[in-house]
C-alpha cells in the first residue's frame, strides 16, 4: 500500500481554477451543489450520479425532488457552471474537490444488520476515486458516516498507488428538508473537519463566499463526523421528549401544546422542534440513532447505547400509539371504513417519504382491513404503493399474498382532500401541509358518515373550529382523546 500524502502543500492560487465535483445527485448532493454553483458562478460544479433517471430529471424542467426555491437555483446555474450527467470518471479526473455524497443507509443483511450503516456506496466512491484520480484531490465527506470513517477512506484512496495525492476532509450537512435552500444560503454553522491547513482553508474559502468565516467551523476529522451523529440525536431526542409527554397530556387533562409553549419560554430550552407529532420521519433521525447506539455497543458502552436507543423506542410507540387510538376510538373496528389520509410525506414542503411516519400508521390501519384514500399534494401513487409495500415486506423479503393484496385494493388515491374525505368514517392527517389549514371544513364534514372522526397527528387544526363544525376530533397530547373513547 502506498501512503496517503496527507499533508502535501495545496497552494492557495489554484482557487482560481477549482473544480469541484459531487458524487451522488440525491437530496443532499443536488441541492448543496446548486447553491455552491450559484454562490460561486466562476468554479464549474459537476454532479454525477449512477441514476441515469434521476440525473435525466436533474437535465429537465421536473427536478427529481420538490424542495421550496430549488428550481430557481438550479435554473440559474445549469447550463452556466452547473452540469448534471454520469460521467462519474471524467468528473473525478477533472475535479480539484470531490464531494461524496452518496447514500448510506441502515444495514439490512449481515453484521449490524438494523443498525449499522451500510458503507458499501461509500467504499466504492473512495475505490473509484483512487483508480481514476490524477495530481492532487481533496475528498471531502458530505454524507453522514460513522466516526472514524475518514480513516477507512485514507486507505482505499492510498491503495491505487497511482501517484495521485489526497486530503480527506469531514464536511457534515445539516440541511432539514423542505428548507433545504434557506439552511444552505443562511445555515447556522458549517462544520469542516480536518488535518491539512490548506485543504481546509480550500473549503472555507469556497463556502465564505456568502457565509461570514465566524460561521465556518473548524475541528478535527473525528469531532466532524461525531458532531453529525450527535446533532441528529440530539435533535430526535426533543421530538421523542415532547411526543413521550403527550402521552401523559392525554391521561392528565394537560394540553400538550401548552406545555411546549410553557417549557420553550426557557431560554435554556428554546422553543423549536417541541412540536408533538405522529412520529419523526425522514431518512435520517432513525438511521443516524440506530448508527450511533451500534458505535456504541462497538464500543463496550452499553448504557449510552441504550440511552439513544430509547429515542427510537419512544418513536415507534407514538407511531402505534396513534394507529391503535383511530381504531379504539371507532368502535374498536376500522373493517371496511373509509379513511381519508390527508398527507403522506414525512414532514411539510417535500417530497420525500423515506422513513414517514405515514408509512407505518396506514400499513397499521390496513392490517385492520380499514379501506385507505390517500391524498398528498407532492407525492405520486407509485411511491406510495411501493412504501406501503417495503412497509409489508419482512426482515428476510418475505411479503405475504394478504399484504400485497390489501395493498393493491384497500388503498386509493385521491386527487385532493375533499376526494379523501368523502364517504370516510374518519380523516387522519399525517403531514402539516399547509394547504391543509385552508380547506372548506363544513364541506367536508358535510361528505363524510357520522361521527365524523378527525384524527389531527400533527395539531394542525383549531381545535374549537373542528369541534364547532360537528366534527369528533383526536388531537396528539390532548385529553379529549381519552375522553370520547369507548371503553373496548
Ligand atoms: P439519496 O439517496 O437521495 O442520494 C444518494 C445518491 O447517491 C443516489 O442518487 C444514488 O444513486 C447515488 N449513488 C450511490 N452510490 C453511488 C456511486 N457509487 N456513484 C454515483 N452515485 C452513487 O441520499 P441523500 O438523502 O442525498 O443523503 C446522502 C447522504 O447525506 C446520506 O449519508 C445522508 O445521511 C446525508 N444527509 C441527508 C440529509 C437529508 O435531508 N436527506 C441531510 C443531511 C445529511
Ligand atoms: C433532519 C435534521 O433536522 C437536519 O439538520 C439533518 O441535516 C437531516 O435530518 P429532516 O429529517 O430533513 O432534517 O427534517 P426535520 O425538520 O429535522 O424533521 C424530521 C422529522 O421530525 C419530521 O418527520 C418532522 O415532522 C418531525 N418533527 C420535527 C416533529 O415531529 N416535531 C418537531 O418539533 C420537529
């Protein structure tokens, strides 16, 4: 093996001449490099992905994702000094810095199987990036990895020994979905980690260019990668928090939203993310979680990986919780019944599914034999369909002949909320749309069968409305749940 010239001098005038590459065009890689491209309209930024589909979607007018003012960054830099295409080879040769930004999910076979991250993606890039890198690369990791994932990617670029140089860096994201744009443009911090000087002012001096340097942090390479993991812990670990206290609201008469309020006035605990829910979704809390508790055990710390794995416990509770609620609160019996579901993506302004609690909450229902209408403004029905269907199928692919079948005809999909409602027992809205709030409620409350239930998972809806309305409406954290209950 050869050695990885960690520490090899990158001067800083070839700045005028960088080119930058991403490896991957996913929801990270595509919209982090639109912004660098637009922010920096003289560096060439190359994103490749092996997705012929989805890099053809990148080319068009119907970008792969839905992310508020993306399709105004992207239109103002393609074709200028944004490229989008396959051409991973020819993108690494000519890059000075190569982002790797490629998927790295939870583990579904082997050693670590629901756990660990899958790093074979990241591998491979590391593996592709040494055989066809010429002259000198900074590598720099976007994509969320275990600590000490750097050290690995050291050695598999070293192994080519074709001459080529190398500086790896940590360069967390942090960007939520939805406000994709506006964390990029204005993020809070953003985190480089690293050992070469010069490799890191290189990165700096890209992002400085709209983001002040008191922003830019700098640590080592394995506080960067750590500082990742943590702050998705740490920011699961409030949903958890406030979704475990609604369970109590709703036994105690307190109001969960009050509580949050009460408690946000803290300055030592802010008010943001205490926003009681269905459940946290996305692709990353629950991957990040189950990767650190596994980092943990690895290890010998038990106790703290029991600790965060709590936060992954609690979340499939409420998820359960809510699903077994519509069914006790019905007459202990949703066979049949019509259920409007208003919302299917993990969270408002994206079209993202991975991980939504939606998922888990209508394959619930569905078991009950309820009949599912589904309605979300950004998500198509052959996403839907193959969610549902994942959310079938076991640990081994197993998917049983009665799952495929209630998949296949218990669920419809509407074109809007009133389509869903109509005729329904009971609504259940799973994602805070705002369009959601606007709708014509006598309308809809007018459509449906009596009791009209209203099961809000997201406390989007004013509760003294819907109740004046004639609607029987369930909110998370929040008495009248317990209240209106048939006792089974
Ligand atoms: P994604 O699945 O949307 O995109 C990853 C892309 O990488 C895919 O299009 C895939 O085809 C491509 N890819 C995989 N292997 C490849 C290879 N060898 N060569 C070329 N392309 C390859 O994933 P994402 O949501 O963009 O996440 C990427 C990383 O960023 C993950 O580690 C994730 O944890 C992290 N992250 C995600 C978010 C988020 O909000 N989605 C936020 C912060 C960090
Ligand atoms: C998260 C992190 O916020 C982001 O920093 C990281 O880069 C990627 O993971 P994302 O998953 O896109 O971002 O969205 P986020 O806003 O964090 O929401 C995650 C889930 O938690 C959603 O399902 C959301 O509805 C839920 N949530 C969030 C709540 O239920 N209550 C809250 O108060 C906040």
């Amino acid at each position: 093996m050869c050695d990885v010239n960690e520490n090899v001098s990158f001067p800083l005038f070839r700045l005028k001449h960088m080119k930058i590459c991403c490896i991957g065009a996913g929801y990270v890689g595509g919209p982090t490099m639109a912004m660098i491209a637009k922010q920096c309209p003289d560096i060439p930024v190359h994103v490749v992905d092996l997705n012929q589909e989805r890099i053809d979607a990148w080319n068009s007018d119907h970008l792969p994702i839905y992310e508020p003012g993306l399709d105004e960054v992207v239109k103002e830099a393609r074709g200028r000094n944004l490229t989008f295409s396959t051409r991973v080879d020819d993108a690494i040769q000519e890059a000075d810095i190569i982002f790797i930004s490629v998927n790295t999910p939870t583990k579904t076979f082997g050693i670590g199987a629901g756990r660990a991250a899958n790093l074979e993606f990241i591998e491979k890039c590391a593996r592709q990036i040494a055989k066809n890198a010429k002259g000198h690369k900074i590598v720099v990791e976007k994509s969320t990895l275990p600590v000490r994932t750097a050290e690995a990617v050291k050695r598999i670029l070293s192994s080519e020994c074709s001459g080529a140089t190398f500086d790896v860096l940590s360069n967390p994201e942090f960007l939520a979905e939805g406000t994709a744009i506006d964390d990029l443009l204005n993020p809070d911090r953003v985190l480089i980690g690293g050992e070469s000087e010069d490799a890191i002012e290189t990165l700096c001096s890209v992002y400085a260019r709209w983001i002040s340097r008191e922003q830019i942090l700098t640590t080592n390479l394995w506080s960067s990668e750590l500082s990742k993991l943590t702050a998705n812990a740490f920011l699961a670990q409030r949903v958890s928090s406030i979704n475990a206290m609604s369970a109590l609201c709703e036994e105690t008469g307190a109001d969960i939203d009050e509580v949050a309020r009460a408690i946000g006035s803290d300055s030592r605990i802010g008010p943001k993310f205490l926003k009681a829910s269905v459940g946290f979704g996305g692709s990353c809390f629950q991957k990040d979680i189950l990767n650190l508790v596994y980092l943990c055990e690895h290890f010998g710390l038990r106790e703290v990986a029991n600790y965060w794995e709590q936060v992954v416990v609690m979340n499939d509770y409420q998820k359960r919780r809510f699903s077994e609620d519509i069914v006790k609160t019905m007459f202990n019996t949703v066979s049949d019944k019509k259920i409007g579901i208003w919302g299917f993506a993990f969270k408002k302004d994206t079209n993202d599914t991975r991980e939504s609690a939606a998922i888990y909450i209508c394959r619930d229902l569905l078991r009950e034999r309820a009949r599912l209408c589904i309605h979300d403004p950004r998500v198509p029905e052959k996403q839907i369909r193959q969610e549902l269907l994942l959310a079938c199928t076991d640990m081994s692919g197993h998917l049983t002949e009665k799952d495929r079948w209630l998949v296949e005809n218990n669920i419809s999909i509407a074109n809007d909320c009133y389509e869903a409602a109509d005729d329904a027992h009971a609504i259940a809205v799973l994602t805070e749309w705002d369009q959601f709030k606007a709708l014509d409620f006598e309308k809809v409350h007018a459509s449906m069968h009596r009791p009209s239930f209203l099961f809000d998972g997201r406390n989007l809806l004013d509760q003294a409305a819907m109740d004046a309305i004639g609607f029987e409406m369930h909110s998370i954290g929040k008495s009248s749940n317990r209240k209106n209950r048939p006792s089974s």
